[in-house]
C-alpha cells in the first residue's frame, strides 16, 4: 500500500478538503441512482399522480373558467404547479430516510466515516433532486398530450431541471432538519404534513396569487415553494412572465438550500443521541 | 481465506506499519471517560488501554453502558467528560483523524440490500477516501479476503446474513484501518456463521496485527475470539484481564459465565427483546 495512497488525515489543505468534499456529495447521489437504477418501478409510479391532476382536474376546473389565469390556459398553468407538488411530497419525506437509516445502522456507518457531515447532508439533498429529476420528463410529456404551450428551448429545460433539483434539494433538507430534531418517525410524519398542506396552498401552484387574501399572499413571500412554482412556470409556458424574476427564482433557491443544509449538518450527528 | 489475501492487506499505514517504529501508542486509551444521558451515567469514568494487536472484548449485560462506550470511542458520540485517544488520536481534538483510523461495524446489519455488494463498498471507499486509482484493488482485495469475490455483483438483499456479516467486515476494510470495531459482531448468525466470522477475525489480528475491539454479550464468543476482556457493570468495568486469568482468580473450575455472574451479579440474557428487534431490523433493512 502507498503511504499517500492511505485515507486522508484530519485537515489537509484548501484544495483536498474542496475535493474530498464533493467526493462524499457525489458518492452519496451515485449510490441514489444506482438505487433507483435497481428499481426502476419506482420512477413508473411517479407518472400516476400528474397524470390524474392534469387529465382529470385540470379540465374539469378549466370548463369552470372561474380561475383567471392572465390568458392561460388552466390546463397549462397548473402543469408547473404539479411539477412543483410532486418536487414537495417527495421530498419532504424524504428527510424520514434519516430515521430508517439511524435504526439500521447505516447511519452510524456514515457518521463513522471521515466524511464531512455538511457534505452527507448536500449528498443526501441532491440524491432527492435525482429521484425527483425523471418526473419532468414525465411533466413535459404530459404537457404534450394535452397539447399545452409549452417551451421547447433546450435553455428552459435546463432551467426547468436545475430548479426541479434545486427545489427538491430545499425541500429534502428541510425535511432532514424536522427529522433530526424530533427524531421520531410518527411525529415527523404529522409535523410533515403540516408543513407541506400550507407550503402548497400558500403558493401559486393551483391558483394566482392576486386570488389570494392579502394575508396569505404576503406569507407566499415567505414560502419558498411559491418561488419555485414561479420559476418553473416562466421557464416552461410559453405565454407565462415571472412575477419575481428568474434570477430571484433561482436566488432563492439557492440561498434557502444553503441555510437548511448547514442547519441540517449541524443536526444531524445529533440524530444518534 | 487466503494467506496471502490476509497479507496483501497489509501496508505501510496500517498497524504493523506503526508498531515497526517502537513508538506505537495502545491501539485505545481512554481517561475517566464519562458519558451520561440527563440523569443516567451510561459510562463512568472508564480507565482503560487496549494494547494494538490485540482482540479485545467489552462484555456485559444489557444496558451495561458497551455499546456508548463504542459509540464514543467512534466520535459518534461526545464524552461528557474526560477524553480517549484512538491511535494515539485524541476523540475531542481530532475526531475525523481518528475516524479515519477505524473501521466500525454497528450492531445491525446496514449494508444497502438494493446495492451489489460491490456497490455498497464502493460508496464507502470514496467516503473513507480511497484513492480512485487503488479503489478497484482495494475492493477486490477486501472481498477476496472475506471470501466474497465471486458475489459481488449480487445485490446484498439476496446474501445470508453470515454474507452481509462479512460484506460489512470488508467495507470496514476498505480503507485498512488499524482497527476495527464491532458491535455485536455476531449477533442472529447461525454457529457455522458465526465461527467463518471468528476465523476471519483472528487472522485480520494475526496475519495484519490489526486491533480488534468487540461488544458481546454471548460469552462463547469472548472465549472464541478476545485476548483479554473488560467486563462492564452499569456503566464501570467490574474486571479487566485475559479469560484464563479472570478465571483463576475465581476458582479452578469456574467459567467465563461464573465470572460474569460474580462481577455483574446477573446472567446474560441470551437471545431476548434486544435480539429479536434487532433481528427484525436486519431483515426489514435487506428486503
């Protein structure tokens, strides 16, 4: 064996701690896709619940044409919001993978390692953005069925995936924060749903927000998800305008991730004791 | 096992490595090492050295304070007093040079059942740091040594639970620590299982003089396996020495049980609530 070959010792320079870092993020989301590689049902699965809200409740709330939508049609302007909805459930129970893997052990393992807990955490965020990843392609190609005005440009796909990854990645680390800190899966489940129910209804996912009381629509301000669903809706439709500017769609993302990651490393040693 | 397997394991950094210099530290030294939980004192002021190359067992009934005493000494948890050093690394100063310094394998059994075997231990040498030049060989060769080579590419959740048992001494040497740390090592395996184990782990001290700390509460497996046991009793160690000397000391005839009894004032509970849950853990986590 090389000496220099040999685990890295505590430290190191700026340089190999950089590397090391995003060697533990990338392993993490590797080893997510092998998973989901090994079990490709799963991504099956994830079509049943857009398909229904945007084959089913879609029109029948459109022949109600009771939602003004700035000459959108209904149809077309809640696709990003259901994109938006699938990024949320999903991963806000994520952060209860946590809790199986501390029971397991596999958690253990992790935290035994020389890893750097932020860079499990980031790992664990994005591996969330993967598994949440295929559910645009699913989006885009229900938007063609029902024949929604959709962008084609390469650019706004891309914009369209960063911000399903982003948004999944926001999501997860708040749910891994709720986990750490109450540490049991009952409660985590319960404190989970009453977050997401206001995450979703306090944003423009189903509805605009100039429908809203004045009091919920200052808490969308708030509400990172709104974001999101704002993004996701002028990178995608083609008649849809940002009403915060993508820039700031993208912002906010990336700051709010930030935040919760380096809140959720904080915590999530403590899952053990 | 090969011989040579076992030997290729071997390397510079490793124990032997450590111990040619003359300078070689215990393998752990822990000073009034306290941990307590609000009111409970799971450890108390635990003195104790476990010298390197050496098979050492922590036995004790449940809830005898083993496995804190294992999770602090991995940094998985912080002492709440006093301090340890792990390869003369010290728990509180430099808690991710020590991690790098050990293998741990935890009471239940984690590896990812939907992952090959040769997946699981890919993820963690990039987590341990294995160069990627030398990761291929690393994994081949940890798999070899612990007979696995040919399963690799089988998903963990199809392996019997003596295989899992032994994927996970592998990923724990993935990285060739100088030592190893284990949990309950064979907790639910069935006897032949439970010997392969044994015969894996003495040669990983014999032939690798790698340190080998162990928790048990089965006293076949500290007479089968340790050099020198430390019983604990509510969190302290009741008696510290090599089997055959704690015995002595007890009478001609006594056995590793009666010394258990005389110091802990209890018989073990083999098998029991801790067992099964942790059994059932182990097969929920492979389906």
């Amino acid at each position: 064996m090389q000496p220099e070959l040999a685990v890295p010792a505590c430290g190191g320079n700026k340089t190999d701690s950089f590397a090391d870092f995003f060697r533990v993020v990338f392993a993490i989301i590797e080893g997510e896709i092998r998973k989901l590689l090994h079990d490709p049902l799963e991504m099956l699965a994830r079509v049943v619940q857009p398909a229904v809200w945007l084959l089913v409740f879609a029109p029948v709330f459109s022949s109600l044409r009771q939602i003004p939508t700035g000459g959108i049609r209904y149809q077309d302007f809640i696709a990003p919001g259901i994109l938006a909805q699938g990024v949320l459930l999903l991963s806000v129970v994520y952060g209860i993978n946590v809790l199986f893997e501390r029971d397991m052990g596999l958690l253990q393992k992790y935290l035994a390692s020389p890893a750097s807990r932020g860079a499990l955490v980031l790992g664990k965020a994005l591996s969330a953005g993967v598994r949440n990843a295929p559910q645009v392609l699913v989006i885009y190609a229900l938007a063609a069925i029902i024949s929604a005005k959709v962008r084609w440009n390469p650019l706004a796909i891309l914009a369209v995936l960063l911000l399903v990854i982003l948004g999944s990645a926001l999501f997860c680390s708040l749910s891994l924060v709720v986990a750490c800190l109450v540490k049991n899966r009952e409660r985590f489940m319960s404190i989970n749903q009453a977050l997401t129910v206001p995450l979703f209804f306090a944003s423009s996912a189903l509805y605009p927000v100039a429908l809203m009381p004045t009091w919920l629509r200052r808490l969308t301000y708030l509400n990172p998800l709104s974001y999101l669903v704002d993004g996701l809706r002028s990178a995608m439709l083609s008649q849809a305008r940002s009403a915060y500017g993508l820039k700031v769609d993208f912002a906010v993302q990336v700051c709010g991730l930030a935040v919760l990651v380096l809140l959720a490393a904080r915590l999530y040693p403590r899952v053990e004791y | 096992m090969s011989q040579q397997s076992a030997q290729e394991l071997s390397g510079p950094g490793d124990a032997t490595d450590l111990q040619s210099t003359g300078t070689t530290p215990p393998a752990i030294e822990t000073m009034a090492l306290t941990r307590r939980f609000g009111s409970l004192t799971a450890v108390n002021s635990m003195n104790l050295t476990v010298p390197t190359g050496s098979i050492f067992g922590l036995l004790g009934p449940n809830g005898a304070g083993k496995s804190t005493t294992i999770k602090v000494l991995t940094t998985l948890l912080p002492p709440s007093s006093g301090t340890a050093r792990v390869a003369g690394l010290d728990i509180i100063k430099q808690p991710r040079a020590v991690r790098s310094h050990l293998g741990y394998i935890p009471q239940a059994v984690s590896a990812e059942g939907v992952l090959t075997g040769y997946e699981n231990m890919q993820i963690f040498a990039k987590l341990y740091g294995v160069h990627h030049s030398v990761r291929k060989e690393r994994i081949d060769e940890a798999l070899n040594l612990l007979s696995l080579s040919e399963f690799a590419q089988t998903q963990v959740k199809k392996y019997s639970g003596g295989m899992t048992r032994r994927l996970e001494i592998a990923i724990a040497l993935v990285h060739r620590p100088p030592l190893l740390v284990l949990d309950e090592p064979t907790v639910g395996l069935d006897p032949t299982a439970r010997r392969a184990i044994w015969e894996r782990l003495h040669a990983l001290r014999d032939q690798n003089n790698m340190t080998i700390l162990i928790t048990t509460h089965q006293m076949g497996e500290a007479e089968g396996l340790c050099d020198q046991v430390a019983i604990m009793n509510r969190g302290e160690i009741a008696a510290l020495g090599p089997i055959p000397e704690l015995k002595a000391a007890l009478g001609p005839d006594a056995t590793l049980d009666d010394v258990f009894i005389a110091h802990t004032g209890s018989t073990i509970e083999e098998g029991g609530f801790a067992d099964a849950a942790r059994t059932r853990r182990t097969s929920m986590r492979r389906e």
